[in-house]
C-alpha cells in the first residue's frame, strides 16, 4: 500500500507499478494521470484531487482587497510544477482588471526564495502571490518570515499557519483524514479503482488580524464576514517575531505560560455550509 502527494510524484509511482494499491491526495488534474474517470475508474489508484487550476483565479481579487494600494504583486512557484503554467497564465490575464502589474518569479529552492522577495520588496506598493506549490509549502516558515521582514501583503493557497495574513483553499488536513479511511477500506477488501476520486468542493478563507494590523491592513468588513476562519492573535512563536517577549525571568528554554507576555491566540472559527 502506498500513499502519495503532488503531480510530480504520482507518475514516479506509475511507472513503478501498476499492482501496489495506492491512494494519492492533493493531485492537480488527476484526469490522465492513469485516472480515466473520477467515478469507477478502476486500476490500483485512488485519491483525493487538489482544487481545480480556475479556483487559483481568487487568490488576485482577495489580495486586492485586503491591500488596495497594491500596484503591482509577484507570483512565485517552481516551474517544474506541471500546474505553474497555468497560475502564471492566470496572474497574468488577471492583473490588468486589478489595476496591478504581474510578475511571474520561478523559484527552486530557499536562496531562489530569498533572492526572489529581496529583490521584489526594493519597490513600492507590492505584495505576494503563492499557489499551491510542494516546494513553497517546504519552506513556509522561511517565506512567511521574508514577507513580515519586507512587510509585503500575501496570500496563500495552502493552510496551515496562523502567521499567514489571508489564505485561501480547500482544507489539505481533512483531505488527508479522507484519505486515511480510504487506505482503511483498500486494506479491507475494497478495490482502488471502485472508489471515486474526490474533488473539493468547499473552500475556506482564513484571515489573520494580528499579522494584517502588523502591515498597516484594514481588512474590509465584507470579507471578514465571509471569513470562515478569523485569527486575531498569532500562535507563542509568532507573538515573539512582532516584538512580544517573554518575561526576563524564563529562561528561553522554556516557553512562557500565556498572559506572561501576550493574550492567549483567539480564534474566531466560522462554518459554512456553502462552497467558496
């Protein structure tokens, strides 16, 4: 049995072997990817999909938003991703109506990275734009940092961290507990290629308040209502990255308790039933 992620590793798997049950989550555009239907498509692979390319078309509008002055924003993403084409594609037709100009910066690595948003950041009124990319997801930490340093507004496409000021996607956690019951019922008897491949179909918005507050954001309250989840304060770590200390008589050994240095994180958590 064999569990995988990302397009760039699901045809590795193929051409491997086609007798090894497996179960993939977060794969953009499974269709031709061995997949040759989403319902009863048979063979040994089964899964949950990433939300489709189009969806990528939101991430613009609420970056906008969020940042109004925005007059130009960068995309980053490893062009050795099959979906990247497309984002680039869709960046670059969205921008005009924003009244923004599009970059589009190819990234392999941490010093792509650095190099790409040091560079961005020595112009004004500019923000970020990250798509759902296994690479930018490896060094989250790392481009969340680059983005408060330069105090650039960004958007996400992955979930994940509070530190984040606005993502926007489907929930790649629960699609991983999707998938649990899936290898659960593989293990059982059932056949791969008798259970459907799953697309998401409810998206969430997550905005941080704490980190917009930091960049000198006003969120619109038109997008806080729709907000499924809102994060009016960063988790420990965070708080000491803005300037929260812990109290001189801890050691930094030791976490401090909550209230030594800064409230407890407050999440105002908000379903909805309705797709995004």
């Amino acid at each position: 049995m064999i569990l995988v992620t990302g397009r760039r590793v699901l045809p590795v798997i193929q051409q491997a072997t086609r007798a090894i049950r497996t179960v993939f989550v977060w794969v953009t555009e499974p269709l031709g990817q061995g997949i040759t239907s989403l319902a009863r498509h048979g063979g040994n692979i089964t899964g949950f999909a990433a939300p489709e390319l189009s969806v990528f078309g939101k991430l613009p509008e609420i970056l906008k938003q969020i940042a109004p002055h925005l007059t130009r924003a960068a995309l980053l993403f490893n062009p050795d991703n099959p979906a990247g084409a497309s984002y680039a594609r869709q960046w670059e037709s969205a921008a005009p109506a924003l009244a923004m100009r599009p970059a589009v910066v190819p990234v392999h690595g941490r010093a792509d990275i650095e190099r790409a948003v040091e560079s961005f950041a020595g112009g004004p009124n500019g923000g970020l734009l990250f798509p759902s990319d296994l690479t930018l997801l490896a060094h989250r930490e790392l481009i969340i940092d680059l983005a408060a340093r330069h105090r650039l507004p960004a958007i996400y496409a992955d979930h994940g961290h509070q530190r984040r000021t606005v993502s926007y996607s489907a929930d790649r956690t629960e699609m991983y507990r999707q998938a649990a019951s899936y290898v659960d019922r593989i293990l059982r008897g059932e056949k791969p290629g008798d259970l459907p491949v799953q697309q998401p179909t409810r998206f969430e918005l997550v905005i941080n308040l704490r980190t917009a507050k930091a960049l000198g954001l006003t969120i619109p309250p038109t997008l806080l209502a729709g907000a499924d989840e809102v994060v009016e304060w960063a988790t420990l770590f965070a708080q000491a990255a803005w300037g929260c200390q812990p109290a001189p008589s801890r050691s930094m050994a030791a976490a401090p308790a909550w209230g030594d240095c800064c409230p407890a994180p407050r999440i105002d958590a908000r379903s909805s039933a309705r797709a995004r």
